[in-house]
C-alpha cells in the first residue's frame, strides 16, 4: 500500500515537472533568448530591421529562423536596450484615390477615380526617406492623374480607360520607387461628373434622346404593319378579282358542256325553271287532265275561291279541284 502511494505521488510530480518545463520554463528562456537576440523568426512577406545607435546593422526579409548573434556578435545583446527591431509589412497593398478633380478639353469638371496597387520593395527607403511615404505616393498618383489626364477630349475619358490607367502608371512608378514603394497595376475605375446642373442637363438630354428612340421605333413598327397590312389587302383584291373573273368562265363552260346534249339541257332548264317557281311567293292552279275548251273556261270560272273569316278556301259553282301536292304547293 505504502508502495502504490509512493509511486503515485512520484507520477504526479514527474507529470508537474513536466508541465511546468513544457509550459513555463521553456517558453520563458525561448522568450529570454529571443529578447537578448539569440533567434528570430521571421514570416512571409515580412522584414526586420535591426537599428543600432541610429546606425541600420542587419536587415533579414527571408521567412525562416535567424540567429542574429551570428551575425552582430555582442552587439545583437544591446539591439532591444539600445536600438529598435522595426518591422516592415511587404504584403501587396492597394487604396482608392476617389474624385480626383480635372477638366476636360471641353471644359466639363469631371472627376476621376484611381485604383492603385503597391508593396514595399526597400525597407530601409521605406522607414528612413520619407516620414510618409504611403501618402506621398497617394499624392504622387493624385499629381499624375491630374497631369496627365487633364485637358483630353471627354470621350476619351468616358471610353479609352486602359490608356488613361498606363499614363498615370508610367508616371507615378519612377518616382515611388525612390521612397521604397514599387507601383503595380493602376486603374481607372470611375470617371464622373461634379457639376449637379451639368448632370441634370445630360439626364435630360439622355431621357429625351430615348424617347425620340422610342418613338422612332413605335413609328418604324406602326409603319411596317401598315406595309403588311395593305400588302396583304392588295393581294387578297387580286385573288378574289382572279376568282370573280374565272367564275363566269367556269359557269359558261359547264353550261356549253350541258347544251351538247339537248334532252340534259331542257331537263336541267326545267329543273331551274321549276325552282324558281318554288322558291317564288306565285299562285300555282293545276288543271285536272280532260278539260279542254269550254270545259277549262267554265273550271276557272267555278274555280274562283273565296277565303273566309277563319282562313279557309271556298269554292263557288263547280266543285272545288283537287288537292295541290305539297310538292308543288308554294306556301309549303
């Protein structure tokens, strides 16, 4: 028993060393190393800058682990007493320079807006040239801008974009490289107007150019219906003449046809004859067959029939003659 608990109270502190060792002790002499100047880890695209007595001793810009004692001796220990470690971002960069004021050649106040990018290619230019070199390039490029793309035809500056943007870089890159900053691609983003009135003047003449466009095209449409349309009437007018002309031939030819062979001609003449009798509102009198001479006179005269007040037919003097056949009656 005595045994277990001593070897359990020797794990504990073994693993308590362990701890403390891992995560006390070494990271405080690793820190203490660091500090005197021993080691240095530098990252990407980052630099260091070791600054001695106002005097630049070593500059590491390689990613990696540095031993600056190898390199300064004794002096790498009075680096963080005496001098100064600056650190220097090489990272790319950009900024937006917006509404740079400058005139047309027609005199419009137009405004230009210049995205720029750059990075740090000196250090040592970069934090001993210039007190602020990130705005004198912002200023450099605003100086290019305006003179280079001053006094240019305005439909150039509203078109021609990728030749305004390689004028202000091939202006601006000589210049910035001198405060340790190397220029990269320069574009010109936005090309405005700053004059409200002048805005709402072209609006206006936008909007009443569009509806004279617009109209344009309505009347265009209206025009080529109408073309359609009366293109369409006018051969509809000639097929129907074409029609109304090649009927009476057809007709006239049928009836020739028919009056080749006479016995077809006076039956179908008949025919018509007797439906037009039909279809005519006429009063049809049959004869009953024997009568001839006096006895036709005297049937038409007996025959003559009286309609009474209820619509019905009366016959006076001989007797009434027979039925019409519906057939042949002409109000049926």
């Amino acid at each position: 028993m005595d045994d277990a608990v001593l070897s359990l109270g020797m794990l504990l502190a073994t693993s308590l060393g362990v701890f403390i060792g891992c995560f006390i002790v070494v990271p405080t002499l690793l820190g203490i190393a660091r500090f005197l100047g021993f080691y240095i880890i530098v990252e990407e695209r980052q630099c260091l800058v070791y600054v001695l007595f106002g005097k630049i001793k070593l500059v590491l810009d390689e990613p990696g682990l540095h031993f600056p004692i190898a390199s300064l001796s004794w002096r790498a220990l009075l680096v963080n007493f005496f001098g100064d470690v600056r650190q220097v971002d090489l990272r790319l960069d950009q900024e937006y320079y917006r509404a740079t004021p400058v005139n047309s050649e027609e005199g419009a106040p137009m405004g230009i807006g210049v995205w720029y990018e750059m990075w740090i290619n000196d250090p040592v230019a970069y934090l001993f040239k210039n007190a602020d070199p990130r705005g004198s390039l912002r200023t450099n490029v605003g100086n290019a801008t305006v003179r280079n793309l001053s006094n240019l035809k305005l439909s150039n500056m509203l078109e021609d974009r990728h030749t305004m943007s390689k004028m202000v870089r091939d202006d601006v890159s000589g210049k910035s490289t001198e405060w340790g900053y190397a220029l990269g691609s320069v574009y010109i983003r936005k090309v405005q107007f700053r004059d409200a009135n002048m805005i709402q003047q072209i609006e206006e003449k936008v909007v009443n150019r569009l509806r004279q466009v617009t109209s344009a095209i309505r009347q265009d449409g209206t025009n080529q219906v109408n073309l359609i349309t009366s293109t369409a009437d006018r051969q509809a007018a000639v097929e129907f003449a074409k029609a109304a002309a090649m009927r009476p031939y057809i007709v006239g030819g049928a009836l020739n046809t028919i009056a080749q062979d006479r016995e077809v001609a006076e039956v179908m003449f008949e025919i018509l004859e007797n439906q037009r009798m039909l279809e005519g509102n006429v009063n049809v009198t049959l004869i009953p067959p024997g009568l001839r001479g006096d006895g036709l006179t005297q049937f038409l005269t007996a025959g003559q029939a009286v309609q009474d007040a209820g619509g019905k037919l009366v016959t006076s003097g001989a007797p009434s003659p027979p039925p019409i056949p519906p057939a042949l009656d002409p109000g049926s």
